[in-house]
C-alpha cells in the first residue's frame, strides 16, 4: 500500500469516521449476525420432535452451522480487504436472510440442516465489520471502537440462546428463523446507508487472496505469538461451557436448558469489558492489560474448582472468565488490526478461524477431563492452560507483542 494510502487508512476523513452512531449500529449489526449460528441450540428437541428425527441427528444442526461458519470465516471475510464493503457487507445480510428464511420453511431435517449450513457460511457480516470498525477509526480510539463492536458480537451470542427459546415457547420453533430474516434484512439496509464507500485496499487475484491469509501469519511475529495467546484462552472458554452443561444438568442442579441459558447471561460482564477495555490498547497499555486480563481468567479457573456445588461461586467464576477472556480477545485483536491496515480482513481471519478451531478442540477437552475427574479435572485443566498462555505472554512481553502496539 502506498504511503499516502497508509495515512488515510491511518486517519480517516471526518465523512468516513466512527461516529457514536455507526459503532452502535456496527456492534448492532454484528451482534444480530452472528447469533444467528446458536438460534437451534435450545431448540433441538422441538426440532426433532417436528422433523421426526432424535435429539442425538439434531445435534448435527448446531455441527454444520459452526461448519459453514468457519468456510464463510475463511473463503468469505478476507473478501473485505478487496472489495467494496458499502455492498459486500448488506449483499451478505441479504444473503443470510434468504438462508434463515429457507431453514424457516425447511419441509424435513435433511433439507434443515442444509439450510443451516447456508446460514453459517453467510452470518459472517459481524467478522467483516469488526475490521472495517478498525479502518474507520481514528488510530487514538481504535481499540475503543473495535472493543465495542466486538462487545455487541458477545452480547449476540449469549443473548440469542435465551431469546431463541423464549420466542420458540410462544411461537414455535419456526419463528424465531422469520424474525432473525426480517432483522438481517432491516440491518442490511441501515448498514448500506451509513457503511462510506471506500476503495478496495489491495488488489489481488482471489487464489492470491486465500493464500495471503498464511502468508500474513508468517510474516509477523506479533500474530503468531497473538494467535497462541488468544487461541488457548479461546480453548478453555468453550472447554468451560460445556463442562458447564454437564455441572448444572446434573446433581445437585438438575438445572433445565432454559435456566442453563440464564446462567449464561451473567457472561454479559465479558461483553462490557470489551467495551471498556478497549481504550487501555488506545492508552498504549495493550501488553499489560493482555496481561491482567489472562490472569483474571486463570483466577476464574481457581475460582470454579473451589466450590463445583455452589452456584453463587460458580456464577463468579463465569462473570471473571467472561472478563479475562474477552478482554483479552480485544486486546489480541486491535494490536493485530494495528500491524496492517492493508489486511485487516484477512488478519481477522486468521484470528477467528484460529480460534474456532482451538474451541473445537477445547469442546472435546470438556469431555474428556470430564470423563477423568469431572469439574475439578476441567478446572484444573483450565488453570494450566492459561498458566502456558501466561507463560507465552510473560516470555514476549517484551519483544514480540510490543510490537504490535
């Protein structure tokens, strides 16, 4: 990129800024697509009762959702640093719209789960406005901005689980599908209008594009060491929440997938640390408070182990997990969106697809520890993780990740 385009991506016309009106729309926007991956989660019995299926196949609903995520994560998201995002983004909502409004009138499973696949490849709109956030922002407030798109994507997927089911009670299964659609298309529209038109950043062939992706990681340091960091916090947060559902659905619990769900909405704190946190990277603090925030979330770890029978404990341990590990998810994430304001998109993707990996292997994580020793093998399980993660903080604090700064 050239230097005169280095300094309008470093300091954008006044026309193109993020005011306090298009962050709130962009964490907005976010939030409604990516939520749109975990509307079946509490609904899997109704759906298979509807579609005649067992709640085991229904399982399957959830697998290829996150599936089609991640294809969208990686063939979709890097589209952001070369084409026009005034259209690519609302041509994306529109698209999710017609993939929920197919799940919505899917006749059987097969042709379900076909239709969720669709909505996982195109609810990447969120992963495509977190880095436009970054582009647009003033390099003084960046983490501000970006920590507050990235709030409302956390408050959408912990948010969702709880509508999804209070909608399905009153309305069925089916409509909760309707009104995500009519949102996507609604968000789509106000997107299209407030989104600047902005020229490509890169020019590149599409192979080109995919492969930059890698090319990206390899030639930076500080992401390579980011990616390690976030991934493993990233691992034990999804290792957590299943072990989670196994804790409160058993004794002394017996808690029901609704109040599971409600449990889970003590996780907002992560979301408005997000928020907030943000504005420590802005302060030149990016490091430090990368560091604080994984030790927060290793205390969360201690915390959980200590008294697996006590939900006033547990909810503490979930509210200082949520903290540590979005914290740290906005930190990791606007030192990477510093080092290239050419592929941004492209560094998100690696961040994400990253991570959703290392929360796939953190989901079987759950089972096994689970199977050795139960809660306590998890917690302890969990501490050591973040203790390595620490570790890798601790070693390139000062070399590698400032860097990034």
């Amino acid at each position: 990129m050239s230097s005169s385009a280095q300094r309008r991506a470093a300091h954008p016309a006044p026309h193109t800024a993020m005011t306090r009106g298009r962050t709130l729309l962009f964490a907005i926007g976010a939030g409604a697509a990516v939520g749109n991956l975990y509307w079946a989660q509490p609904l899997l019995d109704d759906i298979a009762s509807a579609l005649h299926t067992s709640t085991a196949a229904a399982g399957l609903l959830v697998t290829l959702t996150q599936i089609g995520y991640a294809i969208g994560i990686f063939f979709v998201v890097p589209l952001g640093d070369v084409l026009n995002r005034k259209r690519l983004i609302p041509g994306i909502l529109l698209g999710s719209a017609v993939a929920l409004l197919f799940a919505a009138v899917a006749p059987t499973f097969g042709v379900l789960l076909l239709a969720l696949a669709l909505v996982g490849v195109t609810t990447v709109a969120g992963q495509l406005l977190t880095p436009l956030a970054g582009d647009l922002a003033d390099p003084e407030r960046r983490g501000h901005v970006v920590g507050t798109v990235t709030s409302g994507i956390l408050t959408g997927i912990l948010i969702s689980r709880t509508v999804s089911g209070f909608v399905a009670d009153l309305l069925g299964w089916r409509a909760i599908y309707v009104i995500a659609a009519i949102a996507a298309v609604v968000l789509a529209g106000l997107l299209r209008r407030a989104i600047p038109a902005l020229p490509p950043k890169d020019h590149l062939p599409y192979p080109s594009l995919i492969g930059s992706v890698f090319r990206v990681v390899a030639d930076h340091r500080t992401v390579r060491v980011t990616l390690v960091i976030g991934s493993t916090g990233f691992a034990v947060f999804t290792m957590f929440w299943t072990a989670l559902t196994f804790l409160l659905s058993g004794a002394p619990y017996h808690y029901s997938t609704s109040a599971i769900g409600l449990v889970g909405l003590a996780g907002l704190a992560g979301a408005l640390a997000a928020q907030r946190v943000g504005r420590l990277h802005d302060r030149g603090l990016s490091v430090p408070a990368t560091g604080g925030a994984l030790a927060v979330a290793l205390l969360a770890m201690v915390v959980a182990g200590l008294a697996p029978h006590s939900i006033v404990v547990i909810i503490i341990a979930v509210i200082l997990l949520d903290i540590g590990v979005q914290a740290t998810n906005v930190l990791n994430q606007t030192r990477v969106f510093a080092i290239d304001p050419s592929a941004r998109s492209r560094l998100n993707t690696a961040v994400v697809t990253v991570n959703f990996v290392a929360g796939a292997i953190g989901s079987a994580l759950a089972s096994v520890l689970w199977n050795a020793g139960g809660w306590v093998a998890v917690s302890i399980g969990g501490a050591v993780l973040f203790g390595f993660a620490l570790t890798v903080w601790a070693v390139h604090r000062k070399g590698a990740l400032v860097l990034g700064e």
